[in-house]
C-alpha cells in the first residue's frame, strides 16, 4: 500500500539510479559550505591556518627540498598549489577544497557501502550521510583536509579490493588498487596506517584460510604503498610538535600542558572518556552494528584503531584514534537501524527501526547542527566546558580556525598595524595559532614560530642571536586562548585591536 502512493517527482527522483550518489555526494557538500559561508572571507579549521597556509606559502617560495617534499605526504599541498598557481586565492581556495572534499568523502563511503558490501541504494546513502554529518566526522571535516583526502582513497581502495574479491581479479583492477593505496600514502599518514593495517589482517586471515595464492597477490598490490609509506614515515620531518606523551620535565612546555599525559593509565582513562564523549549517542546502536556486521575489512578497521589507541604516542594526539572510528561505526549503526526492521508492535504500526530512524535523525540534526552555527563563544552546550572535556579535539564551534571568527578581524589589524608601523629589522614571535595569519600579512623573514613554548624564552633566545626588536602578537592579557590567557611580564602592549594586541619584549637589564 505504501508504495502505490508514491508519484510525481520524488518517486522519479528516488527511481534514478543517479538520485541517491547524487543526495550521498551533494547533502554533505551543502551542508559543509554553511560555516564556510558564515566565516565570509576567513579559513574554517585550526590547520588550513596553522599549518595549511604556511606549508604552501613556503613551498611557493621554493623552501622545499625533494625529501621534505615526498617525507609531507604531498599530494594535498600539490593539489592546493596547482589551484593557486591558476590565479586562485590560497584561503578561498582551501575553503572551496573542503566543501569538495566532503562531498567526494560522501559519495566514496556510498560506494564502498553498495559496491563493496552490496548494499542498497537507501542503506549506502544513509551510511554516507551519517559517515560525513556526524558532528565527529564534521570535525575531521573542520581541519583535517589532509585526513580527508586520504579516506576518499581509502574507501575507492576498499571498494575495489570487495569488487576484485567478488568479481575477479584483471591487471586493471590491480593497477586501480594499488594506485589507490599509493594515493592514501601520498595524502595522510594516519590514514595509512589503519589501511595498511587493514589490509594485513586480510593478508594474515586469507592465509590463515589456506588461501595462499590470493595472500600473495594482495601483498603484490599492497607493496609499493608499504614501500612508499615506510620512505615517508623516514622523511618525516622533525618538528617540534613530537613529544614523549609522558615527559613533564619541562614545565614551560606547553604543547605537553595541552596534550600529554601524567601516566599510561591516565592516557587510557582519558581515552575511554573521549570515546564515550564522541560516541555515546550512538552507542545502543554502535553495540547491535558491530555485532551483526560480518564485513572483515570494517571489523578490521576499529580492531586496527584499538590497537592503536594502545600505544602511547601524540602526533598531536592519540586522541585522533578515537575520532577516526567514526567511520567504521557508521556502517555499524546503520547496519543495527537495519535489523531493527524485526521488531515490529503491529498494534500501534510501526517498527522500532522507525523509532531507531528518529532517533539518529533528530539526535545528528541536533548536535551537529549546534556545532556549525553556534558561535565559539556561546556554544551548544554539548560542546562547551564542562560537558565538553576535549576542547582541544572537538572545538566549541566550527565557527573559528586557529582564533574564533570574531577575533580573525582584529588578528588582521594587529598584523597590518605592525607591517606598517615597525621597522623591517624587527622580529615578530608567533605560536603556532598566529603563524598561518603572520606568513599571510608579513614579511616571511620577520615571523620566528615558537610553537606552543614559552614567549618569554622563546625571546630570550631570539635576542642572544642579535634581534633588538622584538615583538609577539597574542590576545590581551586574561582573554588568551591554549592555555595561556596572559603574556609574561616582558612583553608590553603597545597596540590592540578587540581583543588582539601586539607586545615588545623588554629585555631584563
């Protein structure tokens, strides 16, 4: 009966066999272009700021050697400069590039959904919809476009390693997967981890199967991404970020303050809380999913990212583990959603998947929407202290980059004002949030990165090495972000826009 009462364009919109790649691609694109609309002209996410803008910024200036080059994972920075080098702006660029990219991350989930594990057409677009929309995978899309790339390769990878499987094997076939999984190599070196470790659970239960010939093969296919990953993983460049998870010996290391640990067991115990942070929600769901759902590759996955979880190591954080099973659990949820279709109450007439259905539906709109239009400064309050304990991996809003959106003015006037007022003999010392907005205002030679340290420290060194002018771009004091709301007493301000103030060092005596 209820299908005789569908007509008119929504019944041929949902006949095309077009109509649900299309909704799987085009909802998560739209959506993602709200809070890029809201920010107007400025970045949305911490990293196209911090790291994004200033790695392409050099790289256009040639300050890039072949091994630093192939040791980033180059494949997104090389996409990026190609888009400036055709006229376009790098941060309208890198804005356009996000919205893109979640578009092509919803319609690589819909595809390994329905190639891979063959399911329908509905089911696949609403795992796409779920993989991309869930405020946890809106985070990922929040900054880590790198992360993104690499898993529109790896879902193409899982794709066409089920339809080989399936189908057959042809040279073409092995050339498209293991290009693929050179591609994920080339874009994140996270993503290639859990791929690499997903495939080698596959290689390990095909020969625990006795299935030797199909285990060496897909060791063939897999060897130029090993091979590929283990130079990038030795190129890797050293940055100050690294650090022992578990080394407080300095006190003025404020990366540790923000994202160490006291001991092992508190790195799990905050773990398990994070977990339940991201995923609680879900979880009734997530339970039923993972034990219904009999696809290796996805089991493999989250075993993959619990192993991990296990070893103590920020790069910036453990912690990204946990926001990575996001995709994995999709296909869990949805697939429970599914089975529910069982339970039925025939009086009242409706299952309790529809009750299921409702749930997720409301409970994502709700959340993540509160998460792309509230401000950083009145958040949602799933997202705020003391609800929120991971500030520093799910933000407030998406509403900001490495400042909040009412802040990126004033952190444009402070720099003018000192490109235009100081002498080009001065220094200007930068945490890792201003870095991005200094590199695209000032003088390239006059910006010294501190990362996440000690100003003041930072200063004195600067100054053993002959720099009389120095100067630090911070909020005012008691409005400061990362742990660090007041500037040391050497700094003094000498201008401020809003909340942004520029400081000269005053050297002790």
């Amino acid at each position: 009966m209820f299908k005789s009462k569908e007509s008119g364009w929504m019944h041929g919109l949902l006949a095309n066999r077009y109509a649900f790649p299309f909704l799987a691609f085009a909802v998560p694109l739209l959506l993602r272009a709200v809070p890029e609309v809201l920010m107007g002209s400025y970045a949305v996410g911490f990293d196209p700021i911090g790291y994004y803008v200033p790695t392409t910024l050099l790289w256009l200036r040639g300050d890039v050697t072949f091994l630093s080059f192939i040791g980033t994972a180059p494949l997104f920075y090389s996409i990026i400069i190609s888009l400036v080098s055709l006229g376009g702006s790098l941060v309208m660029v890198l804005k356009v590039v996000s919205v893109a990219f979640e578009g092509f991350l919803g319609l690589s989930i819909y595809g390994y959904a329905q190639k891979g594990l063959g399911w329908s057409p509905r089911k696949s677009t609403a795992t796409a919809l779920l993989g991309t929309l869930y405020f946890v995978a809106l985070r990922v899309s929040w900054d880590s476009l790198r992360n993104m790339l690499g898993l529109v390769f790896f879902f193409v990878a899982l794709t066409l390693f089920s339809v080989s499987e399936r189908d057959g094997y042809s040279r073409k076939r092995y050339a498209l997967l293991s290009l693929s999984m050179v591609a994920v190599v080339l874009s994140h070196q996270l993503v290639s981890v859990i791929m690499l470790g997903v495939f080698a659970f596959t290689i390990g239960y095909k020969l625990f199967r006795r299935e030797q010939t199909r285990a060496v093969r897909l060791i063939l296919v897999c060897l130029p991404a090993a091979l590929l990953f283990l130079a990038v993983f030795s190129l890797l460049p050293s940055v100050s970020e690294f650090r022992l998870i578990f080394s407080f010996s300095n006190a003025n290391d404020g990366w540790l303050a923000l994202f160490g640990f006291s001991s092992y067991p508190a790195m799990l115990l905050s773990e398990a809380g994070f977990f339940f942070y991201c995923f609680l929600p879900l979880l009734p769901f997530l339970l039923l999913g993972i034990w219904r759902l009999k696809n290796f590759q996805v089991r493999s996955w989250i075993v993959v990212s619990l192993i991990l979880l296990l070893v103590p190591m920020v790069s910036p954080s453990n912690l990204r583990w946990v926001i990575m099973l996001t995709y994995p659990l999709a296909f869990c949820a949805v697939e429970a959603l599914s089975r529910l279709k069982s339970v039925s109450w025939k009086r009242f007439g409706f299952t309790l998947r529809r009750i299921g259905i409702v749930y997720v539906v409301l409970m994502v709109s709700v959340l993540s929407l509160g998460f792309m239009l509230m401000s950083p400064e009145n958040p949602f309050h799933y997202f705020a202290e003391p609800v929120n304990g991971y500030i520093y991996q799910i933000p407030t809003s998406m509403l900001q980059n490495t400042v909040p959106k009412i802040d990126c003015g004033d952190t444009v006037n402070a720099l003018q004002w000192f490109r235009n007022n100081v002498d080009s003999s001065a220094v200007l010392l930068t945490h890792r949030a201003f870095y991005g907005w200094g590199m695209l205002t000032v003088n390239a030679s006059q910006i010294v990165l501190y990362e996440y340290d000690n100003p003041a420290s930072a200063a004195k060194t600067v100054a053993q090495q002959g720099h009389s002018k120095i100067y630090l771009i911070w909020w005012v004091n008691g409005q400061g972000w990362y742990g660090q709301p007041t500037v040391p007493s050497p700094f003094e301000e000498v201008y401020h826009s809003g909340e942004i103030a520029i400081y000269l060092y005053e050297a002790a005596s």
